[in-house]
C-alpha cells in the first residue's frame, strides 16, 4: 500500500483526471452540471455496492 504522501498524490491526480474527464464530457456533449452529478453520483453508488 502507498505511503501517506503517495495516497495524497495519488488522490490528487485522480482528483484532476477526474475533473478533467468532466469537463471533456460537457465540452462534447454538453452535458449540465446537474447531469455530471447524476453521473458521479451513480459512480458512487456502485463503489459502495463493491464494498
């Protein structure tokens, strides 16, 4: 397992992936800010059911 500043790292990079997948997805689809909360919402729910 990663050290507390390689999980830090390693969170912070995905936080930018993540934003930047977003911002993609509204820029080719414009999607609404309220769709891409349904969408990460629905990503949510499905790492909770793996747990």
């Amino acid at each position: 397992m990663a050290n507390p500043d390689q999980k830090t790292i390693l969170i912070d990079n995905a936080f930018e992936e993540i934003k930047n997948i977003c911002k993609n997805l509204q820029k080719d689809t414009y999607a609404s800010n309220s769709e891409l909360k349904s969408l990460l919402k629905l990503i949510i729910n499905e790492l909770e059911e793996k747990e």
